[in-house]
C-alpha cells in the first residue's frame, strides 16, 4: 500500500503578521503611508502611545498637587480613567501621529495627559488643550499620577523619575542597574540627549541608577521596546511556520472531511494571535486551528 504523501504547507505568516499590523493601525489611527517593513514596528509602537480602554485604580504621588483652577479637569480624566473609558482625548494631538517620536514616554514610560473638560474647537477627537498637564505612567491596571506640571518645561526634570522611585519604587525595581555610574543631567543636558536619540543611565538623590524605564529609543528615535518586540514578533512568525508543518498530520484529521486529498498542497492564514496562542485559518476548507509555540529552549 503507497505511503501517504505528505502535505506541504504553502503560507506566509510574515505577509499575514503585516497585514494584521496594517489593518489594526488603518482602524485605530487612520490611513498612513507607511512601508511593509517598518509597519509591525508602527503596530508595536501605538501600543504603547495610546492606553488601552479600561477600568485602572489610580494612584497619586506623595507630593501630587492639583490647582484649583485644574480640579475640574483632573476629575472629569480621574473618572474616565475609573470607569475604563477611551483617554486618548487628552493626550497631547502630536499623538495622533505615528511618526512623532515622544522622548519622555521613551525615556521614562511617562504620558502626559491634558485637563480640559470641554472638546478642543480646533480638533473635537481631542479635549481642550491646557497650560497645566498631568504626568502619569500607566499600566494594565493602575494610573500612577505623578503630578501637574506646566505645560513648558517639565518633560526632562528629574522630578519625574525621583517621585516613581519614591514612591513605586517596585513598579521600577526591574530598571536598576547596579555597579554602573549614572548621570545627574541638567534639563538642558537631557533635552539635548532625547533630541540626539541618546539616552543614559540616571542616579536619583539616594545613588540608585536607572536604565530607562521605558526602554530608550534606536538611534532612529523609535521605542527599542517596539523594535525588540518586532523583531520577535518576526522570530515567532518563522517559528509558527514550522509548528505548522510539523503538526499538520494532527490537522489533516479535520480537513479530510472537508475535502482534502493526501498529497494536496495546504493553504493557511493567520487571523489571531491572543495568549491562548495563534489562529490559523485553513481557508480553503473552513477550518480554523488554535497553535501553540512551545517556549524556546534557553542558551546554555
């Protein structure tokens, strides 16, 4: 009796992972034209300038200080951010655009965010645009207030970095560097860094020293969080092609009834990626599977 022959897979998980980018970004930040390759960079990099829609505990710093004149835009935010509504409209309008580079969210994962409580006349998607801004980092669950500054002048003041390390100290803990000299910066001395695309590691008053927290920038000027996180993105896609085919006889018990013939070529697609792992899509018969990558053996 013949052997089966094998199907031989025919897929491009790195054309899909750009298509998904750019359809994402198309949704979320309208057209742009931006080039394949630096698409899944651009997909990476909105993530982390535009906080997700839902409900965070906010936290306020020690010495966190809200003008009276500010209240009644810090509580109409506060409640935004409570309930887990959109507060992409008091971020600064500069983010709307991919290509702006943010050299405090780069340097120190810190969103500046406006107070007003009424739509901007210029631009509606955007609240009013204040002389006061609140300083913030924001994660998954939490809105660390830091304080309220003026609008010039702030974005390189170590106030910024000593209020985390004062009073999250834990939030940061995984950015220390030990045995390695810091630097005390002038504002002017850091703004000239951030405007070169260089960064550095920082010392607060009590000696510890700081990477930057939010992962620092390329010599382009892009988040390295975002070109680290593509790159592997990348990685996985290359990863993804050969669980597939290794695991395709497992799929083939699904397809036969469908109307494969052993020996066809095996077109697939991929529609998902959530943490339950990746989707991928049989197209030509309607099947969707679920594939899992195995983590990558560590370096010995």
């Amino acid at each position: 009796m013949p052997t089966p022959q094998i199907a031989r897979l025919t897929a491009d998980f790195n054309a899909d992972l750009i298509t998904m980018a750019r359809q994402h970004l198309a949704a979320h930040w309208g057209p742009e034209n931006i080039a394949d390759g630096d698409i899944v960079l651009k997909y990476f990099d909105s993530l982390r300038r535009w906080p997700t829609p839902r409900p965070r505990t906010v936290r306020q710093a020690d010495n966190f200080l809200c003008p009276q004149e500010m209240e009644a835009g810090w509580e109409l935010l506060r409640s935004k951010i409570v309930r887990g509504e959109d507060i992409r409209p008091h971020l600064g309008r500069e983010h709307d655009r991919l290509s702006h580079l943010d050299g405090l969210l780069n340097e120190w994962d810190v969103h500046h965010l406006h107070l007003g409580v009424k739509p901007y006349f210029k631009d509606p998607n955007f609240m009013d645009r204040t002389k006061q801004l609140v300083f913030a980092l924001i994660t998954d669950d939490e809105f660390f207030a830091i304080n309220i500054y003026p609008v010039h002048g702030k974005w390189e003041t170590l106030d910024i970095l000593e209020s985390l390390h004062r009073n999250w100290p834990e939030l940061i803990r995984g950015c220390r560097i030990e045995g390695v000299a810091g630097e005390t910066l002038t504002i002017e001395g850091r703004r000239r860094l951030r405007n070169a695309n260089t960064q550095t590691f920082t010392t607060v008053s009590d000696g510890t020293v700081y990477a930057p927290i939010g992962g620092g920038v390329a010599c382009s000027g892009v988040s390295a969080v975002a070109v680290m996180s593509a790159a592997s993105a990348y990685r996985d896609m290359k990863r993804l092609q050969v669980a597939v085919q290794e695991q395709i006889e497992k799929f083939l018990v699904y397809l036969r009834p469908r109307g494969y013939s052993d020996g066809m070529d095996l077109k697939a697609v991929l529609v998902g990626i959530s943490s339950h792992g990746y989707k991928i899509l049989f197209s030509d018969y309607g099947v969707q599977a679920n594939v899992k990558l195995e983590n990558e053996p560590a370096e010995q």
